[in-house]
C-alpha cells in the first residue's frame, strides 16, 4: 500500500491498516530504522492501570467512596 509523507514529516498510516489494528488518533509508536529506506514501526503498550486515577476522581456520584474506620498499626 502507498502513503505519502507530508511537508511536516508526517506518515499517514492507510485508513484500512488502522481499521484492522484498532489504531486511534493520539497512539504512540516506536520506530526503528532497520537499514537505509527501511524502518518499523511498533505500537506502544501502555502501561497497565494508566489513567485509573483520574476514572476514579471522576466519578459522578458524590459520596461514592467513603472513609472507614481502622487500626493504627502502631499498636501492632
């Protein structure tokens, strides 16, 4: 398959590849150069629970998570 690289350095990766291998905007990938004219690309993996935080604080239900009530670990 054919692609063009744009006056920014830009490879547009064809709408079918993305399609197949779920590719989305804003994924980041590796690229190594195997040779002259011969490079690849790797998609990156991210790491797990990325973003658990933040899906946690924004829970829309206020008082979702409560405190509760537990021993020092002082007296252990």
């Amino acid at each position: 398959m054919k692609t063009t690289i744009s006056s920014k350095g830009q490879i547009v990766l064809p709408a079918e590849f993305r399609k197949q291998d779920q590719i989305e905007p804003g994924q980041e990938f590796d690229v190594e150069r195997l040779d002259r004219g011969e490079y690849r690309f790797v998609r990156r993996t991210k790491p797990p629970n990325e973003g658990l935080v933040d899906w946690l604080l924004s829970c829309p239900e206020k008082g979702f998570f409560t405190s509760i009530e537990s021993e020092s670990t002082d007296t252990l």
